[in-house]
C-alpha cells in the first residue's frame, strides 16, 4: 500500500475512485478542486486500486501567518480497513503540513465514531474534552502559555470561542 498525492491534472485518477467517496465527484468541480492549491488530496493506493482517500483544505488565519489545514474528509474502503491506511493518509498530510509550516491540522467527527476516534487519537491529535467533536494536531511549538493543558492551541481555543471578546495578541511568523 502506497499513499500518493493527487495534482492538477489528477482529476482522471480521483474520478476512478468515485465508489469511495459519499457523494460522487463530478468531473468540473473535481478539475476546480485540484488545480486550487489550497486543497489537498491523498489517495492509499493498494495493488494499482484506490482503496482510502483523504482530502484537506489550507485556512488563512488572522492571528498567525501560519495556515491551518482542515482535515475535511477520509475514508477507506470497508474491504481495507484496519491495515493501516487510514493512518498512512493521515501521516502524509501531517508530514506535508509541517513541510509547509502549518500551525495545526484540526478535524471534526461524531465522538461516537470510534474508528475516526481511534485513528486521530493515535496519530496525534487530541481534544478539549473528552466529548470533544473537534480533534487537532498540534504542529508548531507556540511561546509558553499559548497552549491550554490539553494541548491544544490558542487558534484552535479561539474556533471555539473560549477567547471571544479578547483583543487579539500579536503572534511571531
Ligand atoms: C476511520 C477510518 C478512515 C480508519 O481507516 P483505517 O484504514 O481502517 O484505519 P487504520 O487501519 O489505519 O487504523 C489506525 C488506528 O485507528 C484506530 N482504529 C481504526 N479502526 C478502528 C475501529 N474500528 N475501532 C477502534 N479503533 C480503530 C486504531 O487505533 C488503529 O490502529 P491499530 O489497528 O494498530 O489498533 C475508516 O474506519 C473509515 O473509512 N471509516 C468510515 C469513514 C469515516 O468514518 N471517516 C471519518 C469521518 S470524520
């Protein structure tokens, strides 16, 4: 199994993929989708098939000249799960994002949805509460008192509007 990012010019690939994804790509906005390059697409590839695919979009902050990366959908095909895809997609996308110096990778799932649970939980990612929808892995080391205990970042405290009302703080690049 090999995980391969999908470029401009990739549409071909993700569309032959279509059986995996919730709602069936259609081949315009999928050419759209790739050639913008905020988005990003992994596919797990086994024996020449797609069998998992992750897709990410990069968000501008105003805090931070760091980006943060929305992790917006991953799945794998039930014939293939628990071998590992689902972590090497998410590998590749933390490893591109801290190529690309992001801030953070977050990624919202049902707290019941024990596989997603399982899998952002060992890879890194961790939450406010337990209850938590919102998973995010940290990827920057912030100035000391930046981080709540869990970990989690000022960024990720201000999507959830624990800071709301606060005047913002200026922030290193
Ligand atoms: C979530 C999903 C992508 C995981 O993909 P996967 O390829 O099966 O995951 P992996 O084999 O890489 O598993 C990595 C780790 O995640 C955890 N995990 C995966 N499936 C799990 C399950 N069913 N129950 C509990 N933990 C699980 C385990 O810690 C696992 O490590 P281990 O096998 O060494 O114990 C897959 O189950 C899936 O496509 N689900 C449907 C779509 C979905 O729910 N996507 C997330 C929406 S936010």
């Amino acid at each position: 199994m090999k995980v391969v990012r999908l470029g401009e010019g990739d549409a071909g690939r993700l569309l032959a993929a279509s059986e995996l994804f919730d709602a069936p790509p259609v081949g315009e906005a999928v050419w759209a989708y790739l050639a913008d390059e905020r988005n990003v697409v992994f596919l797990a590839v086994d024996s020449g098939r797609a069998v998992g695919f992750l897709r990410g979009t990069a968000l501008n902050q105003i805090a931070s000249a760091r980006p943060q990366m929305f992790l917006y959908e991953i799945d794998v095909a039930p014939t293939h799960r628990r071998r590992g895809a689902g972590r090497a997609l998410v590998r590749a996308l933390l490893a591109y994002c801290r190529r690309h110096g992001f801030e953070e990778v977050f990624v919202f799932t049902d707290p019941a949805n024990a596989a997603a649970v399982g899998l952002y939980r060992s890879t890194g990612a961790v939450t406010e509460t337990v209850a938590d929808r919102m998973f995010v892995y940290p990827l920057t080391r912030r100035p000391a008192g930046s981080r709540s205990v869990s970990g989690q970042s000022r960024a990720a405290r201000r999507r959830r509007g624990d800071e709301r009302g606060k005047p913002a703080q200026a922030s290193s690049p």
